[in-house]
C-alpha cells in the first residue's frame, strides 16, 4: 500500500473512531452487536430522552457504522461495519 492509500485508510479509521468515541454511543454500538432494536429500546436502556439517542444513532448512521431496518412503525438498527465490530470486541473482550 502506497503511502498516499494507508493516508485514506488511517483518516477513515480515525473517522470511525471519532464516531463511536462518546460513551453513549460506545454503549449503543456494543448492544446493538448483542441485540438488534428499535430507538425505544435504547431510550429505556439508557435512561435518555429519545431526542438524544435518535441524535447518537444518527451520527452514527452518517458514518456508516450502523444501518436500520423499518419493521412496520419501528425501525430496528444494526451494526454493519466490520472496522467497528472489530474494535468493539478488543475493546470488551472478556
């Protein structure tokens, strides 16, 4: 790898990083790896108003680290980036 494509490659993963870098949404992405759910879910969790996780999941949907699935009027969210999973399991690794 060149060195302009490992340049690309660290400031995707710093992009990454600063993402899940917030202890709430640390805390979403580690339950969503565990259970899929809807932002009800993460709001009774988290003890959070549900404006402020539907803020988190957004950021984190803007990076592309989780996706949502509609089910009818809920939507349910996953996390779809691998770099991130990764990271989730070292980070909490038993």
């Amino acid at each position: 790898m060149s060195d302009m494509d490992n340049s690309k490659h660290y400031e995707i993963l710093a992009q990454k990083l600063k993402a899940i870098a917030h202890p709430y949404r640390l805390c979403i992405v580690k339950g969503l790896m565990e259970h899929e759910c809807n932002v009800s879910y993460m709001q009774e969790c988290l003890g959070l108003p549900q404006s402020t996780v539907s803020q988190h999941l957004a950021k984190l949907k803007s990076a592309g680290i989780i996706e949502g699935r509609r089910d009818g009027l809920e939507v349910c969210y996953k996390v779809v980036d691998d770099d991130v999973k990764n990271i989730i399991n070292v980070l909490f690794k038993p």
